[in-house]
C-alpha cells in the first residue's frame, strides 16, 4: 500500500509539468488552451495521472516493463485533456510518447526474460488499428483518425498481456462510451446526433483491461 500511494503522489506530482508539456505542443500546432477549463483541466490531469501511476503499479509490480507503462499512463492521460479541451488527439503528443512507449516495452521485455510477448504487443496494435480504422471507414468519419491511431497505442501495451487483453481494452472502451451517451441523453445533456470526445472511454477501457486479473 505504501509503494501504491507513493506512485499515486508521485503521478499527481508529475501534472503541472504535464500540462506545461500539453500547452507547448498545442502551441505548435497553434492552439490555445481554453483559460474557462485551465483550472479544471490542471487538477483533472493530475488526478488522472496519479490513479494511472498507481494503477500501473498495481497491475505490472516492479518489473522492467513498469516504465514502459507509466509512460503509456502518462501519453494516454494526455490525450484525454487534448480531447475534451479540444475534440483533437495532436500527433505532437501521440507519435513521440508511441516511440517512447514502443522503446520502454522492447528494453523492458529483455530486461524481464519476456521478449515472447512483444510479438503479441505487436499484434495487438496492428489489430486494433485495422479494426479501428475499419470502423472509422464504414462509419464515415463517426471515429476520427486521432481514434484510430490512438488504438494502435492502446493495443501495443495491452497486446503485451495477450491480444485478447488489446481487444478487451477497445471493446471495453465502447462499451463505456456507450453507456455514457446513454446516460447523457437520459440525462438529456445530449441528443443521438451529438459528437462526443472518444478518446476518454478508448482510454479508460485500456487502463481497466489492464487491471483486470
């Protein structure tokens, strides 16, 4: 429990330099971040990462693919802000943290004795692009590209655990958004046409597939 909360504190810790990353590399692509969600946002990162920190601990223990993990909770806790700031997954923060993550898993595998699941992970990451991407076709644009790289991401360190887990991860992610748009029309905070930001469901049923035993 110790070492839990030491990795929550730590996550939460990390958040303002997180931010700080954000809002550079939106300004690259020119976009400012909306003053009326700042204060929500900055503590709605920190939070998110310091349950993702302490999550991953939970799920991976002290292994050499830890790092790889907490990279991935960090990227994919990114995105989430990007996306309900902005409806927007930038590549400035997808493609570097996917490199990171890719880098973190293979040295993490040899370090463990494990490099029989990189295959997996890999295969996990091409089969959720393909699907995702599929999806995105036969939907016309319903899922965004930013979506569909996202998956691959996803897929990469759950594809690690077994593609099973990578599939879990996405179908997990739709049934979470599915169940939140419901609940917002009920709610009648939305209607069936409203466009909601993906990325937090692909996000959260990746993290829980990861957890689960």
């Amino acid at each position: 429990m110790i070492q839990v909360g030491g990795a929550l504190l730590a996550g939460f810790a990390i958040g303002p330099a997180v931010d700080a990353w954000i809002t550079r590399r939106l300004e690259g692509r020119g976009l400012e971040r909306p003053e009326s969600w700042r204060p929500a946002t900055r503590w709605l990162l920190s939070v998110i990462l310091g349950m993702g920190w302490a999550s991953m601990l939970t799920a991976v223990g002290w292994r050499g693919v830890l790092a790889a993990h907490l990279v991935w909770a960090t990227v994919t806790a990114s995105v989430v802000i990007t996306d309900l700031e902005h409806r927007l997954i930038p590549n400035r923060i997808l493609y570097p943290g996917a490199v990171a993550i890719a880098v973190l898993l293979v040295a993490g595998a040899l370090l463990d004795g494990t490099p029989g699941r990189l295959g997996n992970a890999a295969l996990g990451a091409g089969l959720c692009l393909l699907g995702m991407g599929a999806l995105s076709v036969l939907g016309r644009g319903a899922l965004g590209m930013g979506d569909v790289k996202l998956s691959a991401v996803l897929g990469l360190v759950c594809g690690y655990w077994g593609v099973e887990v990578a599939l879990r991860a996405i179908l997990s992610g739709f049934l979470i958004g599915g169940a939140a748009a419901v609940a917002l029309i009920i709610a009648r905070r939305a209607h069936r046409g409203t466009q909601l930001p993906f990325a937090p469901f692909l996000v959260a049923g990746a993290w829980w597939a990861i957890l689960l035993p």
